[in-house]
C-alpha cells in the first residue's frame, strides 16, 4: 500500500528539529487530537510506548505533542516553550511511559477532556514527519490516506447515517468508502467516511447539526 | 504512479523528461493541482533550506551542547588550507553539518526526508551549485529529483531510523543527494538510479544509535557522511560506473536489514555509540540537569 503520496512527505515539512517522526509528527498527532477534539481540552493524559517512551526528552517529543494541543504547526517557533505556553492556556498534561510493545515504535495515546467531555486517540508517527491516526475512542480507523475523509462520531440510533447521507447527497458529495462501526446496541458509533472531494465549511457545520450527530472532523489528505 | 526506480526512470526517459519533471507531473496530477502551486512551494522548502545553512555556518549550539560550531570549524579550515579530501566535498560536509546542528538547536528545517537526515541534500546541493552555478529552477528541480527517489524508499521501504536504522534515513538521504548531483550535472536518469544504488549500498547496515536520545550525537556528523558519499557516488556514475545490484533491489535489501536490526540498534538509544561508557555518562549527566 502506498503510504506517502506527495514529494511534500518526503521534502518536508518544514518544522523545528530536531525529528521529524518524533517532533514534527508528534505536534501532527496532537493538533489532530485537537482538532477531532473540537474545542479547547483543559487535560492531556498521554501514553508514550516504544521509541517515543524511550526518547521523548531528548527529542522533545513531549513539548511537540502539547505544542500540536495547543493547535500549533510544525514550524511554530514557541515548540520549544510548549510547556509554558500550556500553563498560560490553563491544559493540565500527564506523560506516562508505557512499556507494552505495538506494532509501530512510534505510537502516542491521548486522552484529552473537558468537563465531562473527553477523547482518546492513537497515533503513529511512521517517518518524516507522516502520520496516522490508527484508533478513535476506541475503534479502529482504516483511512487509506488517499481521499479526503469525515470522521463522524454519532448515537447509534436509526436514521443517523441517512441523515448524514441525505446531507452528502444534497451537495453531490460523493461517498468512496464507508465504514459504520458501534460499540454496542443503541451506544456510540463511528462513520468513516472517504470522499471524492474536500466538503466546505457549511456541509460540515450542516452535518454537525444533524440528528444524533455527537461530533465531526474532517480529514483532508 | 511510479512505485519503483525502475518505473521512475523509464517513465523520463520514455517521455524524454527529466527525473525532476516526472515528479513534479505526479504531483499535478494525484493532488489536481497547477505547476506554480507545487513549484512555489518547494522555492519556499529551498528558501528554508539555504537560511538553515546560513544560521549554521554563523555558529550554533544546541541546548544539551553536544552539538554545535563545527560548521565554523570546517569552514575556518577551508579558508586556510586546502582540504584533502577537496573544497567542493568538504563545502558539502560543512553545509550538511550547519544544517544538521541547526536541527539540533531546535532551529528551522525542511526535512528531507527527515529532520536527522536535513542535512544530506542541501549540503551536497549548496556546495554543488558553486560549481555548476544552477539556475533557480535547477535547484529546485534537484529537490523534486531528490524527492522522487525518497518518495520510492518510503513507500517500498521506511524512512525513518526507528522503523530501519540511519541506513532508512541518512542512506536515504545521501542516496537521494547523489541521484539530483547526476541529473544537474547533465547525467542521464538511469545514472542517476545508479549513483542512488551505490550510495545506498554504502549505507546499508548502519544503525540509529543517538546517545541520550538526542538528534545529535552521532547524526550531524553521519550527515557530513551522507553528504560527502552522495557526491562521490553521482562523480562514480557519471563516469559510468553502475551497480551490480539494481537500485530497487538494494532498497529492498535495505528493507530487509532494517525488519532483522534488533529494537536497541533503532532509535531507542539502548544500543550502538548510546551504550558506550561515554555515551551512557553523557546521557545521566543531561538527564540529571534536566529533571
């Protein structure tokens, strides 16, 4: 499978050092946190394994992780004060060393909440500063990385995915590959959804408000 | 989509293009874009690139202070003698280094492909371009040519020293350089493929072994490697050298040493020069500063 797509994955990112798996993607995975997240998360609980567990000081994978939390890029010169700019944002953040073997060396769990209000994604960071984000509040994602995607966290109940349907086939939004998958009866669920084309603002804002609809992000390749 | 050297290379020479313009055509056409979007962008990666370099000849020092102002040192060298091993390869080794350290500063890079391994393909461009003075457009075609043959590795291979050791990152790197050396020094583009098989070759084996962790220490010296074998290497195939081994079975090897390297040779700074006395007491003393 292809898993790089663009010259850009290979010449860049431009980004502060000093590693481009465990600085660079590692702010990609915390602003991807931050953005399926959708507001602004008050406590970071974050689970380092392999490589990341074993060199996150030296490569300040924990600064990059908070900095992408905070929703900075990969070049924003205030990484390296990443744990200050936390303090003044008030986001509360534990790191915990895990020692569990995973499939790829570089993997990150967090956990991010507000309230009651809480997310927990995994992400690898697989080289040069690409990433995926291979788990969502439990489920696994399957995203080829090849089209644009929507990530559709939902109450499964009936007529949730057609409401989401009807939308997408309102605007002529066509659906490439769809994965519907719930934790258990009537309890939380996820659509996965590959599109032909990026959706505009005003379908996503249409598709949040729609019936059982808890919360959306979009994935754009 | 070209998935192997072998189809990137036929597919120039079949359409009579550079290595460079198969790339950038790719590119147009996976993510539906125009060419001055995908040209402006790699300018600025270029423009990163020569400011990282300029930072680092200017002296750097990184905030553990393993790493720093060698770049200086090499460059005040070339300046009073006239190095061994020639001007333009240790032009090279002085630029990939000042890159390299100013990654380690936590400066600004462009990784290519990584940001332990930034310092290989500029490097080899800078000092190349004081002698073949390339256009603009020449430069930045030499990153989308440096890019066609990381695009290669990382989907067949990996990239990144934790999934195969330095040989997935500065291998790739220095393999990279030396395929756009050879298409701007006016070499075909299976010379190119041949320059990338030889440099890598030289690379295999080599494990990702940072003491304490840090990006530094062996890697910004590893770049000065990288680069100065990236131009030896595009001298050996534009002279009509070529590899035994074709390109994409040496990446393949390079796949394969990277699956049987045991964990503490990848990034995990528990094997290698990290293990050493020296490295282990480096290592303590940081880490007791920092907690």
């Amino acid at each position: 499978m292809v898993k790089f797509n663009s010259v850009f994955d290979i010449i860049g990112p431009v980004m502060v050092g000093p590693s481009s798996s465990h600085t660079a993607g590692a702010v990609k995975i915390g602003n991807a946190a931050r953005h399926l997240f959708g507001e602004k998360p008050n406590k970071a609980v974050i689970h380092l394994y392999g490589s990341f567990a074993k060199t996150y000081k030296g490569h300040g994978t924990d600064l990059a992780l908070i900095a992408g939390i905070l929703g900075f890029d990969t070049d924003d010169k205030r990484i390296p004060n990443a744990l200050k700019e936390a303090e003044k944002a008030g986001l509360q953040f534990t790191f915990i060393e895990e020692n569990t073997a995973t499939e790829h060396p570089n993997t990150v769990r967090i956990n991010l909440s507000v309230d009651d209000d809480s997310l927990e994604l995994v992400g690898v960071s697989i080289g040069g500063g690409k990433v995926e984000i291979v788990e969502l509040n439990g489920f696994n994602l399957h995203l080829s990385g090849n089209h644009p995607a929507i990530l559709i966290m939902h109450n499964d109940r009936f007529g949730a995915i057609a409401s989401v349907t009807e939308i997408l086939a309102k605007h002529e939004v066509n659906i490439g590959r769809m994965e519907v998958n719930r934790k258990d009866v009537g309890k939380e669920a996820l659509m996965t959804i590959e599109l032909d084309q990026n959706i505009d603002s005003d379908i996503e804002s249409e598709l949040r408000n729609a019936r059982h609809i808890v919360r959306i992000a979009k994935v754009i390749n | 989509m070209f998935r192997t050297v072998a189809e990137l290379v036929a597919q120039a020479e079949e359409n009579n293009i550079s290595l460079a313009e198969v790339m950038i055509r790719q590119e147009m056409d996976v993510y539906d874009l125009a060419r001055e979007a995908i040209i402006e962008r790699m300018d600025q990666n270029l423009t990163v690139m020569e400011q990282a370099v300029k930072d680092g000849l200017a002296g750097v020092q990184s905030h553990s202070g393993l790493t720093g102002g060698d770049a200086v040192l090499i460059q005040n060298y070339m300046k009073n003698h006239e190095p061994l091993s020639g001007s333009l390869v240790l032009d090279a080794v002085s630029k990939a280094v000042a890159t390299n350290e100013v990654n380690a500063a936590m400066g600004i890079v462009c990784a290519t492909p990584t940001a332990g391994s930034a310092g290989c393909v500029p490097g080899a461009l800078f000092a190349v371009k004081e002698r073949l003075n390339p256009s603009r457009e020449e430069m930045i075609n030499f990153l989308f040519t440096a890019g066609a043959f990381g695009f290669v590795v990382a989907n067949n291979a990996f990239i990144s020293g934790a999934a195969g050791g330095c040989q997935a990152e500065v291998g790739s790197a220095a393999a990279m350089a030396a395929a756009a050396v050879v298409e701007m020094a006016k070499g075909t583009p299976q010379q190119s493929a041949e320059a990338f098989a030889i440099t890598l070759k030289n690379m295999l084996g080599l494990v990702c072994d940072p003491v304490a962790g840090l990006v530094e220490v062996p890697c910004v010296k590893r770049n000065a490697a990288g680069a100065s074998n990236a131009i030896v290497s595009a001298d050996m195939a534009l002279a009509g050298v070529q590899s035994k081994i074709p390109c994409d079975e040496v990446i393949g090897a390079m796949y394969r040493i990277g699956k049987q390297m045991p964990s503490a040779l990848r990034e995990t700074a528990e094997g290698g020069l990290a293990a050493t006395p020296t490295g282990k007491a480096l290592a303590a003393k940081l880490f007791n500063q920092n907690s």
